[in-house]
C-alpha cells in the first residue's frame, strides 16, 4: 500500500522491540514481541556448519508438515510396533475361547506378532 493509505488499524502494535546481538561474530537480530492478533513465527536456527543447518531445517520442516497432516486429517496410524502388539493381543485372546490343535497354533501367532 501507498504511505498515505496507511492506518493504525493495517499497522498494529507490539510490546516490545528490541535487538539481540549474539555469537562469536556479534550478530544482530531485531525482536518483536507482544504483537496482538499475531499469527506468525519465526525460528532462528544455528549450528556449527552448513550441513547443520540444513539438517535442522530438514528436520523442521518434516515436524511442521506431521502437524499439517495432522490438521488436515486428525487419525493417525500408532507407529513403534503398536499395531502388531495389538493384534497379538486380540489372537492371544481369541485363542483362549478355542481348543485343541487350533488353540497351539493361535498362541504361537500371537507371540510371534509379540516378538
């Protein structure tokens, strides 16, 4: 927008403004704090090479596309053998309700999804 169209209300306000210097090399960064209504962040990452930081970023950028998947569709699959563990558990129990040969066959199903 032009200077002259601009109002109180497009421009907003902030708490607090001020500017960090961090580092070895004294870097400066200006903060914005306290902003009403504010829908936006900023992450600030550093590490001690190239290939650091990109790894960093990699890894951010992995989180926030598991919370996007997650806004959009909120069910999830349980990861870490989960499932396994709880099929083990409906096949140990359906084998109690059966004999014989039939049961065996069940119960070791069931340890081996355990294992």
């Amino acid at each position: 927008p032009r200077f002259e169209e601009l109002s109180p209300e497009k421009l907003g306000s902030a708490g607090v403004v001020r500017e960090l210097s961090f580092g070895t090399t004294r870097d400066r960064m200006l903060v914005i704090e306290d902003c009403h209504n504010s829908k936006a962040v900023t992450c600030f990452l550093r590490g001690g090479s190239r290939m650091m930081v990109e790894e960093a970023k990699r890894s951010l950028h992995d989180a926030l596309c598991v919370v996007r998947n997650l806004v959009r569709d909120p069910r999830i699959v349980y990861g870490g053998g989960a499932s396994e563990l709880a099929c083990s558990l409906a096949v140990s129990e359906s084998a109690a309700k059966v004999a014989g040969l039939e049961q065996y066959a069940l119960e070791v199903f069931s340890k081996a999804l355990d294992s």
